[in-house]
C-alpha cells in the first residue's frame, strides 16, 4: 500500500505565523484536504493539493522576505536622507 503524500501542513502554518498570513491561509486549506481526498482515493488529487500547499508557502515566505527587504532599504534611504538633510 502506498503512503500518502506529505501534506506541508507545518509549513503552511509557519508561512501563516510567520510570514503571510493571506497564502498561508490558502497554503493550510491545500494542505488539509490531502489527507481527505487520499482517502477518497484520488491519489492525484492529493498530491496536487500538496503541491498547491508547498507552492503558496514558498511564495509566502517570498512575498514575506520581498517586503522585508524594501522596508529595510526604505529606512536605509529615509535614514540616510534625513543625515544629510540639514547640511546644505
């Protein structure tokens, strides 16, 4: 008998805490019908929902990483702007 796939269900809740709430929450719907349809027998199914769930997790921590980043580069420019802003 085969195993089911893994259903990613862990990151999908540490993409939802930690990162994006909106794909993490679509990552968790995926990943909880895996075991579901699995069940039901649709084994294609099931790991295309496990895909899906992996999928939005990484852009999630993605999207998360890409917002980090423009808000240290907009504190970087505003900092330095404001160095420099009363000496001319």
């Amino acid at each position: 008998m085969e195993t089911p796939p893994d259903n990613n269900l862990v990151w999908a809740i540490l993409c939802t805490v930690l990162c994006c709430l909106p794909l993490g929450i679509v990552s968790i719907i995926k990943a909880t019908k895996v075991k579901e349809l699995w069940a039901m027998g649709d084994t294609i199914g099931a790991q295309k929902a496990a895909d899906d769930a992996k999928k939005y997790a990484i852009w999630g921590a993605a999207a998360a990483a890409i917002v980090w980043v423009l808000y240290v580069i907009f504190f970087i420019v505003i900092g330095v702007g404001g160095a420099f802003a009363g000496n001319y």
